[in-house]
C-alpha cells in the first residue's frame, strides 16, 4: 500500500500547525524547556503507549474470535497496527483498511471484519467518556467535553442498533471515494455489528478500551513529570488527555489535528501551566501517542507485504 496524497499533505499540515503553534510562543522558554527535559521518563512513556497498543490490539482479537476468525498473532498485529497508521484520516475511517487486509491475505469476507473496526471506534468513544467522568469531580471544566461526548454515544447508539439509520449513514459515506469498496460489505453486516456490541465482548471491551486510555494517560503523565512540572495529578492528566481526544474524534478532522492539540492547550492552561509551556507538552504528548502509532503503523504497513 503506498501513502497517498492526501496522507502526505495531513503529514505536512501537522508539521506547520506546530510550526506556528511555536512561532507564536516564546520560543526561548520553549527551547529551555526541551533541554531541561529529563529523559530517564522516556522508557516509562514507550512503555505506556505500546502497553496501550495491546489493550486495543487484544480487543481486536477477541471481536475476531467471537466470529470464528482466528489469525497468528504475527500477523494479525501486523495488520492491526497498520490500520492504525491511517488513523490520522477523518474520522479514523481510514482503519477501515484493516478489513482491506484481512481479504487480501486471508480471504475474511469484508461483511465480517468492517463492522468490527466500527466497533472498536464505538468502544473508543464510550471508553474515553467514562475516563473523562472519573476526573470530573477533581476537574469540573472537563464536564462541557463530557456532555457533548454522551450526547455524541447516544446518537450513535441509535444509530447502530437501527438497521435503516445505519443503511442511511452508510449511504452518506459512500461519497468518499477512498473506502468506497468497503461500503457494500458494512451495508450488509449489521447483524455483525450488532453482535460485536453485546453481551460479554461488551464488557470486555470496554474494559480494554479503558485500560487502553488509562495506559495512554499514563504517558501523557510522564511527559509532564519530564518536562518537571508536577502540579497535575495523575487522574487528571488522564482525564485531560481522553478528553482532548474526544473533542478531536467529533470534529471529523484527521487525527483530530488542530482540535485535540488546541483543547489539550486549553484544558492544560486551566490548571495552571503557562502557554508556551502547555505547547510543548502537548507537542511532546502528541508526538509520543499519535505520531509515534502512526509511523510505527506505516512500518507496519511496509511489512506486511512479506504476510503469507
């Protein structure tokens, strides 16, 4: 698979919103800071972001498994964090290439595994929220987010379990040329989907995903321990963190870039932290969660040409 054009120009528009997020700072506090910063809490992030890699990738399996489709884990990890690499597209549909891969290297019919990927981006959402809320009480500012994000899991609840709602959705993205392959599987499984969002795989992954932004939080947490700033609790770093995200996942915007780094700044601001300084960490948070998946997905990608 080789990156397209719009990717190259997503990568470039990142490399210049950071570049005017730094030109409009003070610049020499900035450059203070990134030599102050203390590496020794550079393992403890790694390890915080690709712990989180296994949380989702296990969710991923167990949606598998509870259709009967079992793949080695090589492989199957390969793909997955592949698909992550195109999660900086809008919406995060881009993922939808997972299922791309499942019928090219194991002929896994589409109507199978494209339900799966939404249902994962469902159990995102729903995680993120109740992450969000644990912090609430310590960080009331978070409830605006918190609001718009139920109101958000409702109206795609509705959706999901509405089989003409659904249908009518997938006719409205079926405008975008790039997963226009993929429309005719996902109009045609929502019995899949429905099963992928019940009973114990409920449950279970919810409880992933939240592991899953708990393990991210962590490393957003050690970043700002790095940067030695330690005003901010470990839950609220986390609740901070998922709550950014939520607000970059509803504007639709690839990777939520621009949105989540802006409401990240803000969110950061209010407890306390200077804005140059909020700037840099979430520079650094967004390089060590977003950009490092994304590259580490793309090699992913260069890879799984050798899948058999």
């Amino acid at each position: 698979m080789k990156l397209s054009k719009k990717i190259i120009l997503i990568i470039i528009s990142v490399i210049i919103l950071y570049s005017i997020f730094l030109f409009l700072s003070d610049l020499e506090k900035i450059f203070d800071k990134i030599t102050e910063f203390k590496f020794e809490f550079l393992p403890l992030i790694l390890l915080s972001v690709i712990s989180g890699w296994f949380c989702v990738y296990y969710r991923w399996n167990l949606l598998l498994k509870t259709f009967g489709i079992h793949i080695p884990h090589k492989q199957n990890f390969q793909i997955f964090m592949g698909g992550s690499a195109l999660g900086i597209t809008p919406g995060k549909v881009g993922e939808l290439f997972k299922s791309e891969f499942l019928k090219e290297k194991f002929n896994i019919p589409r109507t199978k595994s494209a339900p799966l990927i939404i249902a994962e981006k469902f159990y995102d959402i729903v995680a993120a929220v109740i992450i969000s809320a644990l912090g609430i009480w310590f960080f009331p500012e978070l409830g605006y987010v918190l609001i718009v994000g139920i109101v958000v899991l409702v109206i795609i609840f509705k959706l999901l379990n509405s089989k003409k709602i659904f249908n009518n959705c997938i006719k409205i993205f079926s405008k975008l040329k790039f997963i226009q392959n993929l429309i005719q599987p996902l109009s045609s499984s929502h019995d899949v989907l429905q099963k992928a969002l019940s009973g114990k795989t409920l449950i279970f992954s919810i409880l992933l995903s939240m592991a899953y932004w708990i393990s991210t939080g962590f490393a957003c947490y050690f970043v700002i321990l790095g940067f030695g700033i330690d005003t901010i609790p470990l839950l609220n770093s986390i609740s901070t963190y998922s709550s950014s995200i939520i607000a970059g996942a509803l504007s639709f915007i690839p990777g939520g870039i621009g949105i989540a780094e802006g409401s990240l700044v803000s969110l950061l601001s209010i407890q306390n932290i200077e804005t140059s300084e909020a700037i840099i960490l979430v520079i650094f948070i967004r390089l060590f969660t977003l950009w490092f998946t994304t590259i580490t997905g793309f090699i992913m990608i260069k890879t799984s040409n050798s899948i058999s």
